[in-house]
C-alpha cells in the first residue's frame, strides 16, 4: 500500500529534501507552498511531485486543502509541518504583525494540518506526524523571541499530541534542525557564518538531505515505536 504524505513548505530547502527522501521511500507525496508560483512549478515538473498552494497558517484552507488531497491521492497518512517564516527583529523594535504573523504560520500551522489530518489517521490506526522544529526554540535566538516562541511551542505540542495519538497508532515527533546550507543561511553575511560555524562542533553547516533522513525513519514502518520525541540533529552545537 503506497502512503500518501504531505510536506508544507515542500518545494525548497530543507522541504524540497524531504520531499524527495519520501517519494524515495514510495510515499505519494505532495508538496505544500505558499507564495513562489514559478519555484513550485520548477520543482513539480524536476522531480515529478504534485504541487498544492495554500497558506498553512489559514485554518480553512488546510482543512480544504487536506480534503482535495485526499479526493486526488488518497487518505493522508504522513504529515511533516516544515512551512515557517522569520520576522526577525529585537523586541522593542518588532510589531505585532512581526509576532503573530511568525507564530500564526509556524505554530498555527502545526495544529491547522493536525486538525485536518490527525483525526483520519487515528480512526485508520497508522499515522505520522513530523514537525520541524529549531535549535532556536531550545537555546533561544537573540532577535527572535516570534520564531524562538513558536519553535519552543512545536516542541511542546508534539509532546501533548503524542499522547493523544499512541494508542491509536499515530506518531508524533519532532525534529530540531541546527544552521542548515539553506538559502535563508546562504544569505548570512560571511563574518557572521564563520561566526556560527565556529559554534558547530563538526566544524560545518548541516545538509537538507540530513535532516530529510531523520524525517524518512521517523515516518518509517521502523519508527513506530519513537512518539513524542525530539531529533536534535545539530552537529553538536546544542546538546538538549
């Protein structure tokens, strides 16, 4: 039986890789966005994955969302929370759009896909979940008490659903990413990454496809018996 995954934020960066980990694995997967019309479509016809645009941050578009995927593919048994956004900025500078706009996508995000999916996969006894943390909402962030705030939060709502899913056969996990090669990262002026990769233990930045991996296993028939944990892949540089 081919399961069928949705990955928000799924056409770049750490998305696209996990995208691709999934599909490896057999899965139908379908590949969530928001906003670059021209990268998604890039990205459907490179490697063959259906595209989906909506805002994970609206509840009713991820619940119309999650339905016409599973009128097109089937049952949504896998659902990895990737899509997120920064606003960066010291609190005395940051407005309250900056706030919740941040905490409405990243953290809202996480309940509006759970809520469209979680109770399909409880009532079938076998679901995934996966939502992408930060090493942000560990250690906190100068600048970003938004993304530190919703990253903690991801934290503890995968905790408490967990709990609620475990019986019924639905994991739910986390994942912390560390200072990955993406292009939000590539952007950070020189002197500031060799600032950070200096931090790293390993001496580097992370790679997608890594924490793709990570997500591939917790998704796996083999992670069944993993719910409510976090994955800190890091290289070390928070040891949480």
């Amino acid at each position: 039986m081919t399961r069928v995954a949705i990955v928000t934020g799924g056409t770049r960066g750490i998305g696209e890789a996990i995208s691709l980990a999934l599909k490896e694995q057999g899965r139908t997967v379908v590949a969530n966005y928001a906003g670059n019309d021209t990268k998604a479509k890039e990205f459907a016809d490179r490697h063959g994955i259906a595209v989906m645009k909506w805002d994970v941050g609206d509840h009713d578009a991820c619940i119309e969302g999650c339905k016409q995927i599973t009128t097109d593919f089937g049952d949504v048994d896998i659902v990895v929370n990737n899509a997120g956004i920064t606003r960066d900025g010291t609190l005395h500078k940051m407005t309250f759009d900056d706030w919740n706009d941040v905490m409405r996508v990243n953290l809202g995000g996480c309940f509006n896909m759970a809520k469209a999916c979680f109770p399909g996969m409880r009532e079938r006894g076998w679901g995934r979940i996966v939502n992408i943390g930060s090493i942000n909402g560990q250690a906190g962030q100068y600048g970003q008490v938004n993304y530190a705030a919703a990253k903690s939060g991801i934290h503890g709502f995968t905790k408490a659903l967990a709990q609620e899913g475990a019986k019924f056969g639905v994991t739910v996990n986390a994942i912390a990413p560390g200072y990955i090669d993406t292009d939000m990262v590539a952007a950070v002026p020189d002197t500031v990454l060799e600032k950070i990769v200096a931090k790293i233990p390993v001496g580097r930045l992370g790679h997608a496809e890594e924490i793709a991996r990570g997500v591939a296993f917790l998704t796996s028939e083999d992670g069944g018996f993993v719910t409510g944990s976090t994955m800190s892949i890091n290289g070390g540089q928070h040891m949480y």
